[in-house]
C-alpha cells in the first residue's frame, strides 16, 4: 500500500459515501471499500480505465470533471476525493469549490512543484522538470497547471478552504527529514483533507 | 410457444384470464437456476433476438449481442426472450383472437403500461421455474421494463441493464410517435383500427409511421456516411428528364414497406402509446431518487452519443438518480454515430463495456455455484 493511501485511509470514516474524481483504474476505489466498506464512485473519461473498472465490479461513471459536477447535489458525499488530478483541470480553483459543494470534505492530493529536484531542473538546467511525479515531456503533457504546496495553502486561505489535516510525502531520506521544516521544498507529494 | 394460465391484471383494471408468449430462450439453465437473463424488446422487437430461423434474411434483432463468446455470452447464461403482449409476433396481442369475440382483439386490445409486460415476464419467469435474473437487459423500451423490474420485484433480479434508455419521454418523442400513429390512422385501409376482420391492411399508413420513425433512430451523420447524396435511379444531366431518385429515398421506402408486411398497425399505435405513457416515477412523487431508493440491484447504463432520440443526457439522469438513491451504478456514454440503433449494432467499446460487465456477473454466478 503506497504512503498516500495510507493517509487518504486514515480520514475517509466506516461506510461512507465516496466519489473518486478521475478515479482511474480503481485502485483507490477498491482499496476504500476492502478497508473502509464504503460506497463509492469513480467519474473517469478514459475508455480503457472505465472498462478496466466495470471488469472489477466498481462504480464507474463516465463524466468529465472539466465539464462541471452541477448534476451532483450539495452535500452529496460525505468525502470527495481528487488523486493527482489537480493540475490536469481547466479550472482547479472552480473545481476544489465544486468538491466543496457535492462533499463535506475533500481529500486532494497533487505533486508539488515546489520540490526542490523540480526547482533545480528548471533553475540550474533551465529545462522543465521531468520527474516521477511529473512524468511527461512539456510538450506532451496532461498537466496544464504547475503549482506548489506554499501556490495551495494561499489558495485555500484566500478561498477560505479550512485545511483539517495535511500530509508531506517523500521518498529520499533527507527530503523526510526536512520536509517538516521546509515542506515546500522537500514535499513531493502532497496531501490535504479540506472542508468549508 | 408459453401458455400462461395464471391471471394477469393489467394496469387499465382489465384482467386477461390467460394469455400466450412466444420465447425463444438460448444457452442453458444451471442446476440452481441462478444464470438466466431477461431479454426485454423494444417497440417492434419479438422473440427472434439471436441466431437464424429457416428463410431468414437476417438474424435476430440482437445477434450481435447474444451467442458463444459475445457480450451476453451463451456459454454461460441462459437466455429468456419473450414476444410481449400487445405485440405481434405470436403472443397475445391485437393480432390474437379474443376468446371473448372469437375475432381479432385489433382496436379493442386493451392499453398496456411497461408495468404489464413486466408482470407478463413475470408470470413466465415462474413458469420457467427461475427464481432470481442474473440480469434484466433491454434498449429503448427494453431498458424502461429493465427499470421498471428493478422497482417492482427487487428481490428477483441481481442487475439491470438500462441501454439508450429513459425515465420518460419527451414532448419531441411523444409528438414523434402521434404523428407515426396519425400516419396509421389516416390510411383509407385502417377502418377504425377493424381492419383484419375486413381483409385490409393499412400498409401504407404503417410504412410511413415506420420511416418516420426510422429517421429518428439514425442520425444525420449515418444517413450521409451510409446514403449521402447518391442517386438510386437517374441522373442530373441537362436534358435528362427520366425521374431521380435518392439511394435514402428507396432506402426509407423499402424500410417502410418491409415493415408493413411484418408489424401490426393496432400493435404499433398500442406500444408507441405505452412508450409514452411510461414514466418511471410518477408514483414515486415524481423524484426518481425515491424511486430507485426501492431498488437493491446492480445497474449498468449505457448511451450513445449521437442518439438524439433518448440522447445520452436521458442516461446521466437516471445515472445520477441512481447515485443520489445509494445503488450501485456505472454508466459508460458509448462514442457511435448511428443513433438510437446504436444499441442493436456492432460496436466494440459498447461489447467491451456489456461484455465487461456480465462476465464480471457471471464470474459472480459461477463462484457462488462452485
């Protein structure tokens, strides 16, 4: 089980009702309703995804976030959950209130930009960063907004986004030990659970 | 051939004290009787959903779906296709004598709701010794019977499979099927819908609410990949003067009347007026939520997104009030530019997707048989 999973776990509660934002190919899903008997959902919009999905006995939906969630009703859901998907959306801004709106919380968790190796590639190779996290040349990329852990913590207080919990991850070792001082720059992968 | 002698009461308050089904049924019944799948047909389906009978021209109406290793696949579900009542092809209907009169039910044929052939299917579901489908399946007006199934008997099925479905139609659907039903009746021939006791046939009437209907079923973009502008007979040099016709022209005629000589026109304006009449939540305080809250089945819904007869957004809604009821429910919107006949063709995502789905249901079955 990977480190974000563990702390998506820890705040999703006993039988709830989740939707997965771009659920992919249902891991997290599958993994919620072994460990946490939810009910759950996954929009996704790629075709192989969702059969792969249907294939597992998930609940899949073939929808388009990009497209809007107004079909969903305020306080749907009990958690919405978006994985590494901001920086795909149009409008990630639109897209966090519309979370807000169809869920009493939100767990999102996305690369942040901020890392150091990031800012070295583009700072001392004057390159775009290619990374684990951020695996696609600039020109064939899903990932149309680069954003930091410090770009996402003005965002919710300027949005007046309460942030109940919140989660560094890092692989190397140093980067564990320092991400507590600097987390912007040791974070790569953040994690947030979020509420009005 | 099915006799049913049970009863059947229909939603008008007529009572049926009998009536006949023909079913064709494929593949075969497990011990437990736990892998039967219930077929549901749409305005002029029958009972011929798969293979090829004697003089065929074509296989039945859902042979790219039904058989050996296809998406409802034979080897491992059994499967129920009944003729309804108020159709055509065999079982009770317009066309059937009514014991009653010892004629023609014709006109007289009392009005049906989606509901009646669902407790039609019902009754046969019995005979049949099934206690529990693996699977409602339907398009169209099939995949109303599959909603309506999941509300009325919930503990007798284990899914429901709505596709190119809807909740209810729309005024434009509704307007569509009363101008098919004005075409019928303005046929010299219809004779008050009497016109079997008189050795007439209203074709003419009954070809045209055909191609009427068969214009919606495809979409603009089919029609021009399939016809375009091309010419049956003819041609357009200066100083031609023979008459022209368009390959759509003799198409939709030929369409028209092939239909003519199959269909019944009273079976035709009946099962337009029960599609129109069918509206999944009208006792349910018109909230389709509190509906499907009635459901405890599986769902799968599926869409195309060129059918601008039950277009896709028809599909999200029920998708969406089957989320806000609690079900389980995926919904895949199929990329086709067929139209509504999306649903009866080849299609390899919509196969992967239908396939996808009840082999998951079936490696379900077979686990629990095991």
């Amino acid at each position: 089980m990977t480190t974000d999973y563990i702390a998506i776990n820890h705040w999703i509660g006993q039988g709830v009702r989740v939707l997965d934002l771009g659920c992919g190919d249902g891991s997290l899903l599958a993994h919620l309703i072994e460990t946490r008997n939810i009910c759950g959902y996954g929009l996704e919009i790629d075709p192989t995804s969702i059969h792969t999905c249907i294939s597992k006995g998930l609940n899949v939906i073939e929808q388009d976030v990009n497209s809007g969630l107004h079909n969903f009703s305020d306080n749907a859901f009990d958690s919405v959950i978006m994985t590494q998907a901001l920086q795909v959306m149009r409008y990630p801004h639109l897209v966090l209130d519309e979370m807000l709106r169809i869920g009493r919380e939100c767990i999102i968790t996305f690369p942040n930009f901020g890392h150091w190796r990031t800012r070295s590639d583009l700072g001392f190779r004057g390159r775009m960063p290619v990374t684990e996290q951020l695996a696609y040349q600039w020109y064939d990329t899903p990932n149309i907004h680069f954003f930091t852990y410090s770009d996402f913590e003005a965002l919710c207080c300027q949005r007046n986004i309460r942030i109940l919990h919140r989660q560094c991850i890092s692989q190397g070792v140093i980067d564990r030990c320092l991400k507590k001082v600097w987390p912007n720059l040791f974070t790569e992968t953040a994690i947030y659970h979020l509420s009005r | 051939m099915v006799d049913i002698s049970e009863p059947i009461k229909l939603a008008c308050g007529v009572v049926l004290d009998e009536h006949q089904l023909m079913v064709e049924t494929y593949g075969t019944l497990n011990a437990d009787r736990s892998n039967a799948i219930l077929i549901c047909h749409a305005l002029s389906g029958s009972h011929h959903a798969a293979g090829w009978h004697d003089g065929d021209r074509k296989p039945g109406w859902w042979d790219h779906y039904i058989g050996p290793d296809k998406a409802m696949d034979t080897q491992r579900f059994f499967i129920v296709s009944p003729n309804n009542i108020g159709s055509c092809f065999g079982s009770t209907g317009p066309t059937t004598i009514n014991p009653a009169t010892q004629h023609p039910w014709g006109p007289d044929f009392p009005p049906l709701r989606a509901r009646d052939w669902m407790e039609s299917q019902h009754l046969l579901m019995q005979h049949l010794g099934i206690t529990c489908w693996a699977a409602v399946v339907g398009g169209s007006l099939g995949g109303m019977q599959a909603m309506r199934w999941s509300l009325e008997y919930p503990e007798k099925l284990l899914n429901s499979v709505v596709i190119a479905s809807a909740m209810k139609l729309s005024a434009q659907n509704i307007a569509f099927n009363e101008i098919a039903r004005r075409a019928i009746k303005s046929d010299p021939d219809y004779l008050a819908g009497r016109y079997l006791e008189n050795d007439r046939v209203p074709r003419r009437g009954l070809a045209l609410a055909r191609m009427i209907g068969h214009v919606t079923y495809l979409s603009d973009v089919a029609m021009a990949e399939k016809f375009g502008r091309e010419l049956n007979i003819g041609n357009f040099s200066v100083g031609e003067k023979d008459p022209i016709e368009f390959q759509i022209e003799s198409y939709l005629n030929y369409q028209g009347d092939k239909f003519a000589d199959d269909f019944d026109a009273n079976a035709y304006i009946l099962i337009t007026k029960m599609l129109d009449y069918f509206d999944l939540s009208r006792e349910y305080q018109n909230d389709p939520v509190a509906a499907f809250k009635h459901a405890s089945c599986n769902f799968m819904v599926i869409s195309f997104t060129s059918d601008w007869r039950f277009p896709a957004q028809r599909s999200r809604e029920i998708t969406d009030a089957l989320v806000g009821a609690g079900r389980n429910v995926s919904y895949a919107e199929i990329q086709s530019d067929q139209g509504h006949d999306a649903f009866l063709l080849p299609n390899t995502r919509y196969e992967k997707v239908l396939g996808g789905y009840l082999s998951r249901v079936a490696d379900q079955l077979e686990a629990s048989t095991a």
